[in-house]
C-alpha cells in the first residue's frame, strides 16, 4: 500500500486518477480549491478506507507545502507520500479567455500570473516538498505530470495555458534526472481533449462533433484513459519510463 497525493482532485482527471489509485489498494490524499461538494463525492466513490481531503489553494504562498505536510501527516501509517500526481490547474474557460489582440495588458498579465502560479509554479514546489520527503525518507517514489496536448500545438486563445503546460513537461524532465540517483522517477502526461465535467456543455453543443473529429478515432478521450496511464507510470514497473511525455490524444495531433 503507497500513500499518493494527487492534486485537483475533485472531478474530471483528477477524480479518475484518484479512483485508479484507490482501486490498487493505495491510500490517496485528494487536494482541491473550491468544489467542496464535488471533492466528497469524490472521496464517496473512492473504495477503500483511509482517504482524506485537503482544501488548497496552490496559487496562494505556503499552501503548496502545507498540502505536503498534511498528507504526510495523514498517511504516516503508510509511510507517508510516495506518489505525487500534478493535476490541478487553471484551465482555459471563458474567464481565462487572453488572446493577444483583444485583451488589456492588465487582463493578459493577470491571466499569465495565475495560470503561472498554479499550473507550474506550485507543481513545483509540490514537487519539492515531495521529494525531500522522499529523500529524507531514504524511499524511492514517482511524480506524473499532468501536462497537455496544448504544450505542442500551441494555444492561440490561452497562451498561458500551453507555455505553462510545457514548462511543465520541460521542467518533470529536469527533475527526471535530478531524482533518479534517490529512486524517483518523475514522467508527464499530454492529453488531448476529455470528455470531463467541465466539458459535457461543448460537447453536447455545435463545437462537439468537430472535436471528436479531430481524432481518427472520432471520439474524445476520456478521464479513465488518462487514469490509466497516470496509474500504470507511478508504478514500479514503469520506473525505466522516467524522462518521457506521453501523449494521450487518440492521435489528434502528432509530434516529430
């Protein structure tokens, strides 16, 4: 039994992702910002025993660390944390709009800050704080990434957004080899398009089909998929992993 932190944990990826873990027989800490209600439920769905939630928000100074030091705290009976997922972010939505030509400089900065503060900088510091708890512990572990599809192909509307997402994968392939000499194997994720919460309205609207044809599949993804994937590189048996970025875009968009 591993106890795992996974961040943004409330729906979507972040539910499933929780989910895969729990269903392995691990204990799992979910952090979460603001849906209260949808973090329950997701701790309902979770089998198993031992779970928790920890109310965050991770663009806020300190609460990456305090995220750490409480699901150390609560998961000390398993060791303590032995698998970061990076999953919570800002992420692109109306309010979160920047393209370059319509917005203010004040509306552009705003939008880079706060999708810089949590979608790199506290993956960061999550990062940190996990892996001298690894050290210290003389354990060995692994962090995932949860990045984008947008890091390669460029977010036009969100610029944030994707460079942010490609700093994160730059920045797990940098700690891949700083943590491998301690046991740590550090991998990144790139979905495309998931049929998540958030994005049952596009989907069921005129955007829909045009985005389940973007893949030769005709469909999107979905959040069980990208669990999958999460699940299978924070194992063992997927340390020789370490370094990659997968793509999980049903071939949606190709990288050379």
């Amino acid at each position: 039994m591993r106890g795992v932190l996974v961040t943004g944990g409330s729906r979507g990826i972040g539910r499933a992702v929780a989910t895969a873990f729990a269903e392995g027989g691990d204990r799992v800490a979910v952090q979460y910002a603001s849906r209260r209600e949808d973090a329950e439920e997701t701790l309902r769905r979770l089998p198993g025993s031992g779970h928790l939630l920890i109310e965050a928000d991770l663009g806020e100074a300190g609460a990456p660390e305090r995220v750490v030091a409480e699901a150390v705290h609560a998961l000390a009976d398993t060791g303590g944390v032995d698998v970061l997922v990076n999953n919570a972010a800002v992420a692109p939505s109306p309010a979160t709009r920047h393209p370059v030509a319509e917005v203010s400089l004040a509306e552009w900065r705003a939008v880079w800050r706060r999708m810089t503060d949590v979608n790199l900088l506290a993956a960061a510091d999550l990062t940190w704080a996990v892996a001298r708890h690894l050290i210290d512990r003389g354990a060995p572990g692994a962090v995932v990434n949860v990045g984008s599809r947008g890091a390669f192909r460029g977010e036009p509307e969100f610029p944030a957004y994707g460079a942010a997402k490609a700093a994160l994968h730059a920045f797990g392939q940098s700690m891949a080899v700083a943590l491998a000499p301690h046991g740590i194997a550090v991998t990144s994720v790139s979905p495309g398009f998931v049929a998540t919460e958030r994005q049952a309205a596009k989907l069921a609207g005129p955007e829909g089909e045009r985005l389940r044809q973007e893949s030769p599949f005709g469909r999107v993804g979905t959040p069980e998929e990208i669990a999958a994937a999460v699940h299978f590189l924070a194992s063992p048996a997927a340390a020789w992993a370490s370094g990659t970025v997968v793509d999980l875009n049903g071939a949606s968009h190709l990288r050379t």
